[in-house]
C-alpha cells in the first residue's frame, strides 16, 4: 500500500467508524517493538529502505539496550473487506517503573494485544498490564509471537493464554515479529475485534495527554487521545490541570514521522506542539481544553508523577559540578518525574540529591548524564522515603538517611510495595526464602498453568530496590519474573546506622535499616572500609553506630609511608620529585576531622552494587 491512501483519512475528518485505537502489551523482550516494525513495514508507512531495527525508539539508550522508555503513536493505514481504516499504534514502555505511562497510553485506546513469547510464555508484566488493560476496559487479543524460535510451544501457552483470559486455545494469533509471519492476520484481527472509538463531535474539545517528549529543535511535542469535539492549528488550547494558555503552533498525526494537519477529530490520536520548553507544562495524564469554547469537566485520572527512590548523584571531579547542574537542568525539559535538589556530603563534596520513579529510572538517568553530558559520576545507595513522627508530634519526611531526625522519634512509616512474582514450580521455595528474609508477608500462591505459579507479596519498597530483582534472577536461573505496585505506608521498625570515622560522621554511608539488620549493615560497611582506606600515622577507628550506641567497630594501624623507603642512595632530586608527588596526591584526599581518605576510597566502598547494575545490563 502506498502512503498516499492516508490522505483519503484526513485526520481532522476521518469518520470514528474507521478509527482502531490500539496497543501492543507485553513482558520486557516478548518482541513488542519488533512487532511494530513490521506493522510499519507492512501497512507501507515505512519503505524497506528506510527501515531500521526498532524504528520507533528514539533515544540511543533505548535502542542499545533494547527497552522503551517512550511511548510513541503512530497512524497507520490498513484496507479491510474494501475499507480504508487508520491503525493508531501506541507503542507502551513495559517497565514497571514507568507503569503510570503505561497506563495513561492503555487509556488512549480501545483494544490491546496481548503479545506473549511463545518459548517463554506469560510472565510478570504480561499480568501486571493486562489487568492494566482490563482495568482500562480494552479488547484484549492474544498473540503468541517468536513461533519462528525452534523452542517456541504455541499450543502449550495458548492453553495458558486461553486459561487465563478466558476463550478458545484457537483464538489465539501466533505470529512472528522477526520473520513477518502472520502479521497481516493480526492486522485484520484488529480491523475485526477492536471498537471504534465513540465521543461527541460537537461537545467542547477534550483531549487527554497520554505523552510529552522534548524535542532539542521543536520544543515539547504533546501526545494527545481526542474524545470529544476537535482541536484546529492556530487555536488557542489550556491545559485543564493548570489552567495555562497556549497557541496551537502545529498539530498532525505521526505516520511515523510527524505530518501537520488541519486538526484532529474525535476519535484521532496525534501529536500538538505549542512551543513550550518544558514537558511539566504539558503533563501526562492532564486534559486539554479549546480556550474559546472550554470543557468544564476534565478528563479522569491525572495524576503527577512521584519519586519513589533517591539517590545522592556526585560528580568524581568536582570542578565537573556546574555540568551536572546543567545537565539536570536539562534532562528535566524531557522527564517531568526526574526530582533534584542541590546536597553536599562530607565525603563526596558537592552534589545532587535526586527523586526517580524506580531502580530501572535512576540507571537510565545517570546513564544519559554520563553518556550525553560526559560526566564521571557516583551514585549512593538508593534509599526510599520515610515520613518520621517525633515524640513531640512533629512529623518530618526523610528521603536522605543522613537527615534522619536525631531525638525520640514515635513511629516511622515506609512506603510499601505489593509485589507479583512469577515463577516455575521449582523455585517456589528459594523465592519464599528470600521474600521472608526481606521482611516481605505473603498475600497468595496460585498456579497458572502446570509449571508457572504467582506469588503476591507484600514487601516494603526498601528491601526491593537494592538487590531484589538481582537476587530473584540469580536464584531461580533468570526464570522468575517481578512487577510490583505501591500499597501505601506501613510502620517499620527501624534504625538509622551512621558510620563514623574517628569518631566523624561520615554521611554518605549513613542507612535506615530494620532493626535486626542493623548489626549486619555496620559490620559491613566497617569491613569495607577497612579495605580501603590507606593506613595513617596514628590509629583511626571505624565505627557504626545507632545513635550513642556503637555496633561494629574496626580499626586501620598506624603507620607513616615513608615514600623514600625505596631511594637508596643519594639522589636528591629523584628524592624530592617523590615528595613532590605524595604532595600532589594530598590534594585529592578529603580530610574527614583529621583523617585523611582518597575519595576513591568512598567511590570504591560506594559502587560494590554499581558493579553489580554492570552485570545486570549485559
Ligand atoms: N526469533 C525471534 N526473535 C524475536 C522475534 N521478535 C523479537 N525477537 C527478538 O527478541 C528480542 C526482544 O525484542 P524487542 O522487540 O526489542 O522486545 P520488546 O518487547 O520491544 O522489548 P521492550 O521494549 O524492552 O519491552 C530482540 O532480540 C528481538 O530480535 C521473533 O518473532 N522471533
């Protein structure tokens, strides 16, 4: 088909009738975006010219490590029985950290595929998003995708398919993103099966915003689902959330690059610029309204988006500072949930204490800071956030554990997670084990087909965001699987552990950990830097303690280095050069009250689970 019969489906005429809105669902690697590609290719949006390997993700990141971060729409044109329809694709990122996207995008649309690996089989996320899905009220269909793979079952999982939405085995699509089979089938199948999108064409224009994207040259490009009345170019539109006022500079469809129309009418997904700079002026979720003629009721289920995890970002040199801060400044154009606020550390010099939505948001975060802004930086464990009421009634909420509150602290409370763990029969035990050994309570066990059982959890977020997901891939040979939601606050009975270094705190390593895991935390981080720090020329105490009392201590001997040891013999340039050198490596230790440690020293003790995110990215 060639790209021309778009034009017969002008975007601001097109009868509902002939408008599918739908998504494509999936586990993390089922093949969702190589499905897309070949969508494209097949409906002749793309020409096998330009084709390229995950043609809708943009970022680099993306691409490389073959995740989508962004959700994008396209339009596509699809004949049917004689019919024209226009096909909008909204691709969904499938991460849990980014499962409020997620959710805005399924709103945008009336029917999903549901695509599993058929060598893999339902997973995790595959049931967290259809319930998103179900929730959402969309027409699920069920495809089983990779048939090509020599290990593939189809008939195996679409029994599990079957079993778990309801219907025949038969009904599910098998297809191959990779080889292109079966791909047409699924496309009439959409044609068939998925509503078409109803609104009222002369109510006040109401479109809800299912995405924000900043683009370097044309500013923020806004992803909107129109459910009633339309929207022209050069209108004046306001955001409902915020009351703000813009102009409608451009307004299209992606097909898949951007192409202006005269506007969008009920039932259309396209994209609107209006010349902001910045996507928290134009918020997912928000609805958009005509200035002229406004909706008085918004759309539901805005919500702004809230950091869950917080780090302290430092950067190695410090002279590289002012770059972190710009380079904040301006990843936050493109991520309205990136949270960040200036911090300094005794051991680490000035910084950043930033918010992000999950683990898998802060990788990404100090990735790009990292690769697109060349900065060599260092992260601190990542910590959740608590809100602490004194015995006074004062309430406090913590997200840095060096500024837990000193004094009679009445309860604590912390963020709690409701986790979905997927998993062969096999494993069932050592999973147990370990949810148990993270305080976690279980809600139930159910088997979902002969070998996959989901357990639900409760878990607090904290004991999820360090290592869980290493240790659950670790113990059940990559085989388990995890998505999880909050569930709100719970009382923790917890401790916040402080190292000190001759008797100075040295904030950076301070944690807020349940109390019987107090004594194992000290004993760790006491040990570690024992390691690493050089001896000095008096004895210096490690200590961690909880409050006035001290858990764990060890201690580094005295000791003078004598960097002329070596020099025999009478040289004194050679001898001096040396002195010179020892000098000059001074200036890079930061002095902790009268020790002396090379910040490397910090970065080392710091990155042990730096190393461990590197295993986990190959
Ligand atoms: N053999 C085979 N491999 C496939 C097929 N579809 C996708 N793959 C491979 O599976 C891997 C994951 O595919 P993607 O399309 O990136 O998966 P995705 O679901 O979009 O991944 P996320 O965006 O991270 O959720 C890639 O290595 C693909 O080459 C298929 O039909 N057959």
């Amino acid at each position: 088909m060639s790209p021309r019969s778009l034009s017969r489906l002008e975007p601001a005429k097109t009868d509902p009738a002939a408008i599918r809105n739908f998504c494509i669902i999936a586990h993390i690697d089922h093949g969702k975006s190589t499905l897309a590609d070949r969508m494209l290719q097949l409906t002749g949006i793309v020409d096998d010219r330009s084709m390229r390997a995950q043609y809708l993700d943009r970022m680099d990141i993306e691409r490389e490590r073959g995740i989508t971060i962004k959700s994008q729409a396209v339009r596509m044109p699809w004949d049917y029985e004689g019919k024209t329809y226009a096909l909008n694709m909204i691709d969904t990122p499938g991460h849990v950290d980014f499962t409020y996207e997620v959710s805005r995008s399924l709103a945008a649309c009336e029917g999903a595929v549901l695509l599993v690996d058929a060598a893999q089989g339902i997973e995790a996320q595959t049931l967290a998003n259809l319930y998103l899905a179900l929730e959402n009220d969309l027409e699920i269909i069920p495809v089983l995708n990779k048939i090509d793979l020599p290990a593939a079952q189809p008939e195996k999982y679409a029994e599990e398919l079957a079993n778990l939405i309801g219907g025949d085995p038969a009904d599910c699509l098998k297809v191959s993103g990779k080889t292109g089979v079966g791909v047409d089938a699924l496309l009439d199948r959409i044609v068939q099966r998925v509503p078409n999108p109803v609104g009222d064409p002369d109510a006040p224009a109401r479109a809800m915003i299912f995405d924000s994207v900043y683009d370097p040259y044309r500013g923020v490009v806004t992803y909107v689902r129109m459910v009633d009345g339309n929207l022209k170019s050069r209108e004046k539109i306001q955001m409902m959330s915020t009351k703000a006022v813009h102009e409608l500079l451009e307004i299209g469809v992606s097909s898949p690059e951007p192409e202006p129309t005269k506007g969008l009418g009920v039932g259309e997904v396209g994209y609107l610029i209006t010349g902001v700079k910045d996507v928290r002026q134009s918020k997912v979720g928000d609805t958009i309204t005509n200035l002229a003629k406004p909706a008085t009721e918004a759309l539901k289920g805005y919500k702004d988006p809230l950091p869950m995890v917080f780090s302290g970002i430092y950067p190695i040199d410090g002279s590289d500072y002012p770059v972190l801060r710009e380079a904040l400044d301006k990843l936050k154009l493109s991520d309205a949930a990136l949270a960040y606020e200036p911090e300094t550390s005794v051991a680490l010099g000035f910084g950043f204490r930033c918010g992000f939505l999950g683990l898998l948001h802060l990788e990404i975060v100090t990735e790009r800071l990292e690769r697109e802004f060349g900065l060599d930086l260092i992260a601190t464990a990542p910590s959740v956030v608590y809100e602490v009421t004194m015995e006074d009634g004062k309430e406090i909420t913590v997200t840095n554990p060096s500024e837990f509150p000193t004094g009679k602290v009445k309860k604590i409370l912390e963020p709690i997670v409701k986790a979905t763990i997927l998993t062969p029969k096999d494993y069932v035990g050592v999973i147990m084990e370990l949810c148990q050994s993270r305080r976690g309570s279980m809600i139930d066990m159910q088997y979902l087909g002969e070998d996959r059982v989901q357990l639900r959890y409760t878990l607090p977020l904290a004991e999820i965001v360090f290592d869980f997901f290493d240790q659950l891939k670790s113990k059940t040979a990559g085989y388990g699987s995890l998505d999880y939601e909050e569930a709100g606050l719970a009382q923790g009975d917890l401790v916040k552990v402080d190292l000190l270094l001759q008797g100075e705190q040295v904030d950076a390593f301070s944690a807020i950990v349940h109390k019987d895991k107090a004594y194992s935390y000290g004993v760790m981080i006491t040990g570690k830097l024992r390691e690493l720090i050089p001896r000095q020329q008096f004895e210096v105490p490690i200590q961690a303690a909880v409050g006035s009392r001290i858990i764990a201590r060890e201690s580094i001997r005295a000791i003078r280095k004598d960097v002329l040891a070596k020099c025999y013999g009478g040289d004194i340039s050679r001898k001096r050069k040396l002195l010179e050198k020892q000098k000059e490596g001074k200036k890079r230790m930061k002095m902790v009250g009268r020790v002396e440690v090379p910040q490397e020293a910090f970065i080392a003790a710091l990155s042990t689970d730096g190393e461990k995110k590197g295993e986990k990215k190959k």
